[in-house]
C-alpha cells in the first residue's frame, strides 16, 4: 500500500479510531494479473473471485459488519461480450456454490444495482440469494452489479419524484436521510473505508452518495492477490487516519 496517497497517517497507538464498520472495495486489476501471467482475463476474474472468498471470510472474522463490493459496473457493459459473459458466469457460480456456506456463516447477500438489462435467470438467482439470506445479521454482503452510482442517484430522485407527483410527499420533506434511505445501499451505513487495489486512483461512479464521508485508500497490488493480511493493514492504516467529517477534529 502507497500510504503517501492515504492523506494523514499521524494517529499514535492511543488515539487509534474505531475499527471501521463498513469497508467497500472496488476489486481492480483482475486484468493486469492475467496478462501478466499470460493468462485470459477471464481467468484474473476467476481468481477475483477467490479473492472475494478471502476478503468475506476475514470481514466477518475481523468483526466488520458490512462489506460492499463492486463486481461489475453499468460502464461494464462496454467491455467485450465474452468478458461480460465471463463476469455474468462467475456471479452465478459464487452465488450457486456460496450460497449454503455464506447461510451457515450468518452472511446476508444483497446484490444491490439496476435490474435493467439483466436475464431473467440472473434475476432470479439474485432474488433468491436475498431472499434466503435476509435474515443473516453477523455479516452483510453488498455485491454491487449492474451498480453506477450516477444511476443510483437518478434512480432515488425519480422514486422521490414520483412520491411528489402522487402529492405523498412534500418537496420542503426531501432531506439527506431520506435519499439515504433510497438509494440502492439504503439498508447498510455509509461506508467508513473505500479501498481500491492496483493503483487507479478513481472512484469510477463507485457509492457516490453514501460514500461522501469515506476515507479512501489506494493499494498497490492486483486484486487477486488481495489477503487477509492486505485487509488487516488496511483497517490499520484506517484507524490511524484523522476523520473529521468537516469539523476540527477533537
Ligand atoms: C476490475 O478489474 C474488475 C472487474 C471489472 C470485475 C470484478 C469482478 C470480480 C473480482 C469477480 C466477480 C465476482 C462476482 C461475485 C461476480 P479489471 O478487469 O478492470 O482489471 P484491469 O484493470 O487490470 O484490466
């Protein structure tokens, strides 16, 4: 990790900040792996996928109660069929072979993102991961796919304005909390730490909204090779950072 790109890294041991709660990861550099093993991407993606593995099973270890993820993106749709196909199938087979083990480890799937453009068959595998993992409380697990967070603003403004229109809902009501509640990562808290590996410095449409008080942090490594250990210095480094939310700190 680059730390010189994480801002203030000046907390000493006793005035370490809370562990993060919620921890999102835009999961970069599946590509750059493969190819620098002569591989197909596809298979970087794959082995993001084992990586993906690693980083839940240490969330849920580390204590965190929300991990958010972003497997594929509405700007996605640009990359060559095959790569999509490829990024489609392994959302299918993470949730048809997690699936049980995710439900015995208390992790709650919510795939959160547009349904528009998706098979009906992803659809429903979507809708049966939430739905049998509802009520898992020890770890909630946010696959962002088919997720931009322009669309997901847009999309919580027109719901708004169509409560609006109906006459349910008065303009002068429309506050932060309520598009909060809204948008597609309306049922988990802000994000406390959004990282991103294989150092792009972007957020790429990523929880525009919620992530508006997110500390970020850039990693140096390719996604798949992303560990338990990477998570840990992360949390790390996190809680040595200065949050203020805009005040002056204590
Ligand atoms: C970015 O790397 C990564 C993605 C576009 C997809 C991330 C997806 C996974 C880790 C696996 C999918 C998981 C599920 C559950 C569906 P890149 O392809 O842009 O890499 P590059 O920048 O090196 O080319």
């Amino acid at each position: 990790m680059s730390e010189p790109q994480t801002s203030s890294n000046n907390a000493d041991v006793a005035t370490l900040r809370p562990p993060p709660r919620h921890i999102a990861i835009i999961m970069d550099g599946n590509g750059r792996w493969a190819k620098a093993r002569g591989l197909p991407r596809a298979l970087g993606h794959k082995e993001g996928v084992e990586a993906l593995r690693r980083a839940v099973e240490a969330s849920r270890e580390l204590g965190l109660t929300h991990l958010s993820v972003y497997a594929f993106s509405t700007e996605n749709w640009n990359r060559p069929q095959t790569e999509i196909d490829a990024l489609f199938d392994l959302l299918r087979v993470f949730v048809r072979r997690d699936l049980a083990r995710l439900q015995k480890d208390g992790v709650r799937i919510c795939i959160i993102g547009s349904r528009e453009g998706l098979s009906a068959d992803i659809l429903s595998l979507i809708d049966e991961a939430m739905e049998k993992t509802r009520d898992n409380t020890r770890l909630t697990l946010n696959i962002a796919f088919n997720y931009g967070g322009r669309g997901e603003i847009v999309a919580a403004m027109q719901e708004i304005a169509r409560a609006v229109e109906a006459g349910r809902l008065k303009p002068d009501q429309i506050d932060e909390a309520m598009v909060s509640r809204m948008v597609w990562t309306g049922e988990s808290p802000d994000p406390d730490l959004v990282i991103r590996t294989s150092g792009e410095l972007r957020l790429s449409n990523f929880l525009l909204w919620s992530g508006a008080y997110a500390e970020l942090m850039f990693m140096d490594l390719w996604w798949p090779d992303f560990t338990r250990e990477s998570l840990e210095k992360a949390i790390d480094a996190f809680r040595r950072r200065d949050r203020r939310f805009g005040g002056l700190g204590a």
